[in-house]
C-alpha cells in the first residue's frame, strides 16, 4: 500500500476514533484487516457532515459550495482521475475492493446537501426520506465488508440497524440539533403531544423537558425500537468474525435508549450516554457469544402510541 493510501486510512481512523467513540469501540473486535475498511466508510461520512455541520459561520451558499467542491472530486475519483485528498483515496479504495454500490454514496450525499437547507420535517415518511441516505444506505455500505451468509436477506435488516442508530442520535441530540437550527423530531409527532419548537426551545434553556416533551420522546424511543426489532434477525447472519463487532453497536447503541428511559425520557438534563465499565462488558460479553446466536431487543418493544 503506497504512503498516500496508508496516511488516509490513517487520517479516517483518527476521525473515527475522535468521533465516534461508541462505533469505534465495537469496530476493534472485527479481524484487523476489515477495520480500516470500516474506518474509511467513517471517516467519509463524518468529514462530510462536518463540512456541513462545523462550518456554521459560513454563509450557506459556501457551505453548499464546499460540501459540491469536495464531493465532485470524490466523484472524479470515482472515474478513475487522480485525487488531491488527506481522506478520500481510502474510501475509493475501499469502493474497489469490495465493488461497493456507488448509488449508497449518491444517496448519502443528497441527504447531507439537505441538512444545508432543511430544518425540519412535517412527518415520519419525510424524515425516512432523509435518513434513507444519512442512515439505511450506511448499512448496506457496511454489509459487503462485514460479510454475511446470506447478503439478500441481510440486507433491510441492515438498513433497518441504520434507521435504529440515526434515531438513537436523534433521540440523544436532540438539544445539540436545536443549537444548530434544526429538529429531527416531526412536526406531526410534535403536533400529536402538544409540543411547539418553542417548548424545546424552552426546555433546552431551562435544563429540563416538560412532561409533554417526555411522553414525545418516550413515543419516539418505541419508534427506534421498532427499527431495532427489525434489525436483530441480520446480525446472526453475518459473518462469524463481524458478529461481536455489531452486536457490541447494537447493545450499545440500544443502551442509549435504556439510559434515556432511565433518566425519564429528559434529554434535556443531561446527555444520554452509556457508562464506561458497561460497554466494557458489553464488549466481553459479545466476544464469548455463540455465533449465530438471536440478539436481544433493547427495551420493551412497543407499539407508538401514535400512527406513525
């Protein structure tokens, strides 16, 4: 592998391992040689989010301007030209080792082109639209890597683990999001338990949550674990050496939703976050599990309350 190459798995772990401390966690029980694949795949998506997201004191028209500069030099990059990049020569070698489908990265890009414009989403179906390209097309990137018995029937249910763990981000973020002008949540959910922007406004001033925003957000923890539920039959079906990784994601990722419940649905309290010595253990624990063997749902699974 030549010095560029090895220096931009390198700068993608060192994004990975920055900010992305619970995937990053999990991503070191997979065998060596697919770690940087995954690496690459992250570090991707979290430098396009961050020219998204972490240039907010630019106009929005350069923003846009730089999120399409960068991505057409990926797309060039894709034809084969040469690529002037610290990151971007890892994920197209990656693209080319496992012939990965370059309409998830088309995907992925389009919803990222919307966080430069979009603040809000009037329903479910809405918001899926977006998440189809920020989340499911993150799974069935992931699935030629991590492998699996049965690619075609592994296949939604990664897509599904991709809709649970945006959701659980969501769910978690919520006051972070309103900083930057946006909300996840849908306006019909919002509208459903008498909750206004405003009220999360509110609430991210005050430190709490009403009992209004509560019962919301206990509404869209079911929903996360609905997409959970419908994940869990993919990770046995993986391949054996990337079940401990997922199933460590999995656990842990669920585990947000557990501590979120645990402090009353009120995101605006604290931030949710697994402790330390647990995802240890869930790690341990995922390394001496059987292959093949069912994952547990995190939390009751539950009906909404409301049409979704």
């Amino acid at each position: 592998m030549d010095t560029d190459l090895t220096a931009a798995y390198e700068r993608c772990r060192e994004l990975h391992r920055r900010h992305g401390r619970t995937y990053y966690l999990a991503t070191r029980l997979l065998p060596a040689w697919k770690r940087r694949h995954v690496h690459a795949l992250y570090g991707f998506t979290r430098y396009a989010d961050e020219i998204v997201d972490r240039t907010e004191e630019l106009p929005p028209a350069e923003r846009a301007a730089r999120l399409a500069e960068w991505s057409a030099r990926f797309v060039a990059g894709l034809h084969g030209e040469p690529v002037d990049d610290p990151l971007l020569p890892a994920v197209l070698h990656t693209i080319a080792v496992f012939d990965l489908d370059r309409d998830d990265f088309a995907s992925f890009l389009r919803s990222m082109t919307m966080d430069l414009t979009v603040l809000a989403y009037p329903t479910y179906d809405h918001l899926l639209d977006y998440m189809e390209g920020s989340a499911a097309v993150i799974g069935t990137m992931m699935l030629p890597i991590l492998g699996s018995s049965d690619p075609a029937a592994a296949r939604e249910p990664a897509r599904q683990l991709g809709f649970a763990f945006q959701l659980t981000n969501f769910i978690r973020d919520v006051a972070e999001d309103l900083d930057r002008g946006r909300t996840y949540l849908p306006d019909e959910d919002l509208a459903a338990f008498g909750v206004t922007r405003d009220d999360l406004i509110a609430a991210r001033a005050a430190g709490r949550a009403t009992p209004r925003i509560r019962e919301l957000i206990e509404y869209e923890v079911t929903r996360a674990q609905a997409h959970y539920a419908a994940a869990a039959p993919g990770i046995p079906l993986l391949a054996p050496a990337s079940q401990a990784c997922m199933r460590t994601a999995y656990a842990l990722y669920g585990g947000i939703l557990d501590e979120v419940a645990a402090q009353d649905f009120d995101v605006f309290t604290r931030r949710a976050r697994v402790p330390g010595r647990r995802r240890m253990a869930v790690a341990a624990q995922a390394l001496v599990t059987s292959a093949g063997a069912p994952v547990r749902v995190p939390g009751p699974v539950l009906r909404p309350a409301v049409a979704a």
